[in-house]
C-alpha cells in the first residue's frame, strides 16, 4: 500500500510537471541576446570632450575588425589606412570594441593612444554607449597615469 502511495504521488508530480512544461510558451530558435551580433559595418559617431569624429567599424567573427577614421586626419581628412580592432559581446546586448588611433586633440596637436567603446544595443542595428580615448602621454595627475578624454557614441549598422 505504501508503495502504491509513492507512485501515485510520483505520477501526480510528473503529470504536473508535464502540463506546466506545456503551458509554458516554446522559445524561439534563437533568444533576444543571440539576435543582436556585432559582425558587420558600423558607421560611429563619437564625441570626446566636445568633438564630434566619425569612423567605420568593420567587424569580423571571432572579435576581429577594423577602424577606418574618416575625419581624424590632420585637416579633418580620412585616415588612408583601417587600423586593426577588437571587439568582445557579453550578456545583456552588451559589447566593447577598441583600437589605437590618433586623435586631434584641441587645435594644436594630436595624440596617440587606445579608443575603447562600450555600449549596448539598442536595437539589432543600433548602438550607443562610452567613448573612453587612453593617449599614450604620461600624466601623473590623471587617477589612471595617462591623459585620458571620456564621450559617448553611436553606432548605426551600415549595408556591406
């Protein structure tokens, strides 16, 4: 008797399970996050201490890619040249991509260092988030030791 008990308790849990794992709605093939890639070409805007650039972002698999400035050059001219990038997605639509580049600084001189974007999608050709450029120039009084400019940007996807 005991063990009739058992299983009917056994079945009634299971046969439970089973209608709550029915009622719940099928995931699609693919979640929110998974739609959202990075591989492509971004067209970015970027301000950094008041200083609007502009640059393509060609994104390869495997967190590859490029930068090509448009307007960074001396004369607000493109760089003739992509520079080498690398991006990384993480959870929550998020991503971070980043190169060196040399960037006008002011109107008299230009800098060397890192530009590191981080954003979030905001739709599957959208993005927008920190501009952080991290010149090569020493400073001893900036909390991380280098001359450092923050900024945001955006980032639309651009047909191939």
């Amino acid at each position: 008797m005991r063990h009739d008990f058992f299983s009917l308790l056994l079945m009634s849990v299971l046969a439970v399970q089973g209608v709550a794992i029915q009622a719940t709605p099928p995931q699609s093939a693919g979640t929110p996050e998974q739609a959202f890639t990075l591989v492509g070409r971004w067209r970015v805007k970027f301000t950094l201490s008041g200083v609007e650039k502009n640059l393509v972002f060609d994104s390869q698999a495997k967190g590859s890619g490029s930068f090509l400035f448009l307007d960074t050059g001396s004369d607000d001219k493109p760089v003739a040249d992509p520079q080498p990038a690398a991006w990384s997605q993480t959870t929550n639509a998020r991503v971070n991509f980043s190169g060196e580049a040399e960037l006008p600084i002011a109107e008299c001189c230009r800098e060397t260092g890192t530009l590191i974007l981080k954003g979030k999608f905001t739709s599957s050709n959208s993005i927008s988030g920190k501009a952080i450029f991290i010149s090569s120039t020493v400073d001893e009084e900036n909390f991380n030791g280098f001359r450092s400019m923050l900024g945001t940007f955006t980032a639309i996807r651009v047909p191939q």
